[in-house]
C-alpha cells in the first residue's frame, strides 16, 4: 500500500523508474499498454466486477443457507433458523441481516467442491491454468484499466486495512498465476510483504488530506522526471508506468478515509469482537477470529472502491488459516461458538455491503461470490463440531446481473447430497466469466481458447 512518511526520503527517483518498470500488482509496462491498446479497442468485457469472498475453512451449510430443520437433531442446523423474505424459505439464525435481503439473493444448494481437502480453492481453475480467476479476468481485459489504470486483479488480506492483525498464511497460493505469467498477477495491497511494500511518499500524514498540497508534491516529482536523463532514455511505455504511480488514483481507491465516515461504521465488523470465548483452540489464542471480525467489513468497502476505480477482480481473504473449519478440537472452536465468531461478521459485513450497493446503483455492475473450499459434514461429531465435506458446500451470490429472490438446486433431506442439478467449481468459474466478459467474442480470440473453453462449460443459472 502506499504509505505516507514524514521521515528520510524513502524512493529514489531511480527506484520509482524501476517500480514502474517492474510491477504494479501486475502493472508491467508491457502490459500496462496492452491493456491500453487491447481493452480500449475490444468489446470483450462487459464492464462488470466480481468481488469473490474465500470463506477459507469450509462454511457449514447447514448454519448458513440451508438449516435443514426437518432433519434429525444429529444433523439439522446447531443454531436455530431465521424465515427469510422468501417464502418458506430459511437460513441459520446467526444469518439474520442477509434473511432480510434474501429477495436481492442466489442461494445454490446444491454446489459442491469434490474435494474435501483444504488444498483445492474455488478461485483457481482447473489445472490447465492453474491460476487465480482474476488472472483470467486480466488475462482478457489487460492487466490495467484503460482509462484508470487501476490493476484489473486484486487480492485484499486483513492487512489491507488494519495493520496490527495477526498475521494468517492461508492455504494454498492466493495469487497463483499458473501457466498465465507474473504479469496478471494480483495486485495486493497492505503489510504482506509483496508488490508496493516499499512504495512510500515523503509527505506528513496531516498534509495528506490536503490533496492540493498532495498533488503539488506529485506535480514537482514529475517536473524532475521530466529532466531525468535515466526517465528520457526510458520508452513511452515505461514513462506512462512512472506517471501512473505519480497520479493517485490506485491511492485514492485505497484510502478509506475519502469515503463518508457514517458509512465507514455502517461497514465496521470490529463491533463482533469477542474473544473471551474464543481463546480456549489455539486460533483464538493466536487472534485468527480477531482478525476475520475486525477486517471483514472494511475489505468489503475497499473492494468496493477498487471495483469503482476499474478493477474487474478482487478477491477478499479474511479467514487466515481457515477459521470456518469447525471440528471443535484444539485447533477449532465448535460449530455455535464458531458461527459466533465469523459468522456474526460476515453476516452483517456482506449486508452492508449490499444496502451499500443498492444505495448506489451499482448492484448490476458488481457480483459478490461468497464461497469456501468445501462444506462441513452433514452428521455432528462427539464434540458438537463438524468436519470436512466435499460432496455439499454453501454458496451465495448477489448483484452483477443475477435475478435475486433464487434458491438454486436442492439438497436430500440430510443436507449432504445434492437432490437435483449438481453445480461444481467449473459452473460457478463459467458463471463468473460470463460475467465479466462477452464469452462469445472471447471464443474468437485464437489466443484466449483455454479461457473460452472454460466459458462453454455450463454456468450456474442465475443471470438474469
């Protein structure tokens, strides 16, 4: 992220050359101008966004969207059931804010991952590619906005926003890129030690919101520029690269403050942090809950935001090492206590987010995917957890052009089979693709065929 300093100057003019020269979370400048030369010329992009929200650890199904209440007390939901605004429709009560926008909704109940493993994630495709969707949103639309400039693929840890969170590794590479090359690679802002880590401005933190003051330390940087031998003997490309870093705008889509501070604490998630139940499994202790509570709403805005700024991918990561993994060992809290301590964020982070949406008119501009890596076992276990699922994982969506008001498929009376169409992770890749781009034009570029194959397979059908 760019950093605000007050202290010694932080970036020689020749390191800006070289940032500009070598990345800017994909920003390459080869492919800064492609992106230029390809997105602005093409109708393969529709101009809408994906927000996918990785609910690391696998979400139980049975506490979020399909409580099962009719089913024996060793298997139906731990945490009671809420009526939603669909008509006989009910999720898990810890899902209480989202009941009430069930109409805006697509509810799939009968996805699954195949693979009970925490190694598959739902945001990398098939092995032929083995990359991070957004890598194929880049991949399509250019690394770079044409207008904007803004990274076309991004990935938000908890970092992003607040700083002082435990640090999560994760599973799995978030930013994989497979056989697409380091040049659609997301762009990840924050302490994660990638990409701007060491990007600074030497500008006190009060003059910041000044953004006359702001613009006339960029404006006096570019003036120098402009007399640098090492800039005139850079190609256009590269000097287009520099002056992107120079203009603010991925700046601007990162800082929180510029928004209304009313809707910053409509978002805030910190409110569910309550981690005197939660120390007792050893992610308690280390924070995890913490961190998914304190983080959640806020990358849910700053996705947002960078959606606005032309963005065409952004994947959220809040859960660390899978705080959704609800075997009630002592790893893991158990399932009540679990759903307390993410599921009360996510809940009220996701609902903001929509009212935002709607507020705004931006609910066909933006699909918000949310999604773990499997689902949890249909049957309780001696600890009143429940463990790892392949054949049934929760999965909702909103905005982007769905219909809203849909519960998709079904499950067996148990809640761990599909009862009719399944859908899989090759559905759900298609569905986003379909999305962000107009497949049938994408099938005509000889050199996106792997891309387009994934298009033809079947989507889910929840477009409208």
């Amino acid at each position: 992220m760019l950093t605000i300093n007050d202290t010694n100057p932080l970036l020689t003019r020749r390191e800006l050359l070289r940032a500009g020269a070598l990345a800017l979370g994909g920003l390459s400048l080869s492919s800064l101008m492609a992106a230029r030369a390809t997105a602005a010329q093409s109708n393969l992009v529709t101009g809408k966004s994906v927000i996918f929200l990785f609910q690391q650890g696998g979400p139980p199904q049975f506490e979020t969207f399909d409580p099962k209440p009719t089913a024996p007390e060793s298997m139906r939901t731990m945490t009671g059931i809420t009526q939603t605004t669909l008509p006989g429709v009910y999720f898990g009560d810890t899902m209480q804010q989202l009941a009430r926008l069930a109409h805006k909704l697509t509810v799939v109940r009968s996805y699954q991952t195949n693979n009970a493993g925490h190694n598959i994630i739902p945001i990398v495709s098939p092995a032929s590619l083995n990359a991070n969707i957004g890598c194929l949103v880049s991949r399509v639309a250019g690394a770079n906005h044409p207008q904007t400039a803004m990274p076309t693929n991004a990935l938000l840890f908890p970092q992003a926003v607040c700083p002082d969170v435990t640090r999560g590794s994760g599973r799995g590479d978030m930013a994989a890129t497979g056989g697409l090359g380091s040049s659609y690679a997301p762009f990840v802002p924050g302490g994660n030690g990638q990409l701007l880590n060491n990007l600074r401005l030497n500008l006190p933190p009060d003059r910041f919101q000044n953004r006359r003051e702001l613009a006339g330390q960029l404006g006096g940087l570019q003036r120098i520029f402009q007399n640098e031998r090492e800039y005139q003997t850079h190609d256009h490309h590269q000097r287009q690269a520099t002056e992107v870093l120079l203009s603010g705008r991925v700046a601007d889509a990162l800082d929180l403050s510029r928004e209304d501070p009313r809707l910053v604490a409509a978002y805030d998630t910190s409110r569910f942090v309550a981690s005197d139940n939660w120390s007792q499994v050893n992610r308690g202790r280390r924070g995890y809950y913490t961190g998914q509570a304190k983080s959640l709403g806020k990358l849910l805005l700053m996705a947002r935001r960078l959606c606005e700024a032309g963005c065409g991918f952004v994947t959220i990561h809040a859960d660390y090492e899978g705080v959704w993994d609800f075997h009630a060992d002592g790893n893991n809290l158990n399932v009540v206590d679990g759903m307390a301590a993410v599921g009360r964020s996510f809940d009220h982070a996701v609902a903001a987010f929509i009212t935002d949406l709607e507020a705004r008119g931006l609910d066909d501009k933006i699909l918000l995917v949310c999604s773990g890596e499997m689902g949890r076992t249909p049957r309780i276990n001696r600890n009143a957890g429940r463990d790892h699922w392949a054949r049934l994982a929760p999965l909702m969506m909103y905005g982007g052009g769905t219909a809203g008001g849909r519960v998709i498929g079904r499950s067996n009376r148990d809640g761990g089979e599909p009862a009719d169409t399944p859908y899989n992770t090759t559905n759900l890749i298609s569905t986003i693709l379909h999305t962000a781009f107009d497949v049938g034009q994408v099938r005509l570029q000889p050199a996106l065929g792997a891309i387009a194959r994934l298009g033809e397979i079947p989507p889910i059908p929840s477009l409208s």
